[in-house]
C-alpha cells in the first residue's frame, strides 16, 4: 500500500508580494484630491492580475489592520491611510431689522435683511 503525501505549494504572491493584503492608491477616484483606497488581497486571484502594481507601490497590511479596516472615505495620504474628512468653512449670517417712519401717513415699516 502506497501512501501519498499532499505537499503544500507556495502561493504565487508569497515572494513578490510578502504580505497577503494591501492598500494600493486609486488615483483615477479622486476623493479631496487625495487617491481613495483600493483594497487588495492578493490571495483572491489564481495570478498576478495585470492592473496590479508591484508591492512596494502599495501599503503592506496586517491580517489585524485588514479586519479593522474602513472603508468609507478612506484615502491615502503621506504614504498612510487616512479617513478624509471634507474642510469646512464656518459661515454666519447676520440679520438686521430696518425700521422707517414716514411723516406723511405716520406709519411705521419694518423689513427684515438678511
């Protein structure tokens, strides 16, 4: 009787692509000028898929970064993924009220400007 032993063959990203998931900057969806994020598990496809950049060109994460992970708003800035957050300018609007008295009919006229 024969026994047959299953071998483990090394996936074809172990050694172009040293870790299994990615944030790779997505510069054709621009969020605040910023890339948005694409995430990457290498592991999803049987091979190098062609649009894929090379490891250095991406952001190397951890099993536990991937699964805290957001993915809302998420862009990649200074070589990080960060969580855009839109400026705001803080505008007040004052309002004023006019109040005119004319002589000829004694009446009074209030208007409101805003």
């Amino acid at each position: 009787m024969s026994e047959t032993k299953a071998t483990a063959t090394a996936k074809w990203w172990s050694t172009s692509y040293p870790s299994r998931y990615y944030a790779c900057p997505n510069s054709s969806a621009l969020i605040g000028g910023y890339p948005s994020v694409m995430w990457v598990d290498v592991n999803v496809f049987p091979s190098a898929p062609s649009w894929l950049p090379a490891a250095s060109g991406m952001i190397a994460m951890t099993e536990t970064e991937w699964t805290a992970r957001s993915t809302v708003n998420q862009i990649i800035k200074d070589g990080t993924v960060q969580t855009y957050v839109a400026t705001t300018t803080d505008t007040t609007t004052t309002s004023s009220t006019a109040t005119t008295t004319t002589a000829t009919d004694s009446t009074t006229t209030t208007s409101a400007a805003s």
